[in-house]
C-alpha cells in the first residue's frame, strides 16, 4: 500500500513508483518493435467510464489527446466475501497527465484468487480495445498480489502486454534466502531508487 510517508532517501513511495515507471518506459518503447506502429487516436474527448464484465466493477480513463499507451493496474488482495471494489492506480493522474489510458478491475471474487483475476484483466483490456481503441503498447502494473498477477500475466501473455512493474509483487522466494543474500538485495533496489530519482529530477 502507497503511502505519503518518505523513504530513508528523502523521496515519497509514490515518486519512486512514477520514476520507476517513467525510466522503464523511456528504456522499453522507443527499443520496442511496435514504437513506430501509427499512433491511436487522439482527436475525441476523454474518457471516464464505469461497469461490471463478467461480475467484476471496472474503471477506464483516457485523455482526450490520447497517445497510444495502456496501462492496467492490478490493486492487492481484498478480503471478504463477493466482488472486489475496484480502485484507480495510485498513479492515475500522472498516467493520464502524460497523455496516456489505464483500466482497473475490482475482480469477480475477493481472497487470493490471481488465476481468475488474470483473465478479469485480460478481458477488461479486450473491452478496451473494442471500446476505446487498440493501445500502441500495454503496460500491467500492480501491488502486493498484483504484482504476482503482473508476473504471472508477463509470463501466460507476452502478446498482450509489452511490460510490467510489480509493486512490492508476493512472487515468493526472499524468506528461503540466506539473511545475507536479503540483505544484498536490499542494498541494491535502495542504490537503485536512488539512481532512479536522480535520473528523473535531472530530466
């Protein structure tokens, strides 16, 4: 969960997400064999839309001068009983203000479902491209179990999306490690978020 609260760096959690996600696009489309494809429509008015596919609630947001990207976010797992809620990505309004889309779905069920959640995102971005247009590129992003969705979805469907970023992602594996291993790790993501804000401070 993203909070307002800064990191040991100095740099609230939600500029790290944005730097991370700036960098990893500036790094993957223009490298990317679909860059120069024809870009999406962009004269129409934006988009804000609401509904329930398949049970799950669902949001879509594009701006009206939309440039071909789609970002679809994968929120964390919700307890309880019946449909999940559905909620905007932390990010929205930089993904929007940069000229870009994003779809999020409640899911059909709560608990931690990520096999039935995966086709909830796949056949929201199948309603996004019927409804709204074919993207230029598909970025999945997500948290906690979203990123476990954004993994697993990276891996079942290269063809639907074009990359991903796993916000603290339950992809298991850091508990069997030696301490000393983790504790590398940890040294590392925090000299590379500091590379990463630095990058984006200097643009």
């Amino acid at each position: 969960m993203l909070t307002t609260r800064r990191t040991s760096l100095g740099v609230s959690p939600r500029r790290v997400v944005v730097a991370l996600l700036a960098l990893g696009l500036a790094l993957l489309v223009p490298r990317a064999p679909w860059f120069n494809a024809p870009r999406a429509e962009s004269d129409r008015t934006a988009i804000s839309r609401s509904g329930v596919l398949g049970g799950a609630s669902y949001l879509i947001e594009a701006p009206a001068k939309w440039e071909g990207g789609l970002v679809v976010f994968a929120h964390g797992i919700q307890r309880g009983p019946g449909p999940g809620a559905v909620a905007a990505p932390p990010i929205a309004s930089h993904i929007l203000a940069g000229g870009h889309a994003w779809v999020a779905s409640g899911y059909r069920a709560r608990e931690y479902q990520p096999h039935l959640f995966i086709e909830d995102l796949n056949g929201l971005r199948e309603l996004f491209v019927k409804e709204v247009g074919r993207p230029r590129w598909t970025i999945i992003y997500g948290q906690s179990m979203g990123g476990h969705i954004v993994v697993a979805s990276l891996e079942l469907r290269p063809d639907l999306y074009q990359g991903g970023l796993a916000e603290c992602g339950l992809v298991d594996g850091h508990r069997r490690l030696p301490v000393r291993v983790h504790r590398r790790r940890r040294a590392d993501l925090r000299r590379a978020i500091t590379r990463f804000v630095r990058t984006e401070a200097s643009t």
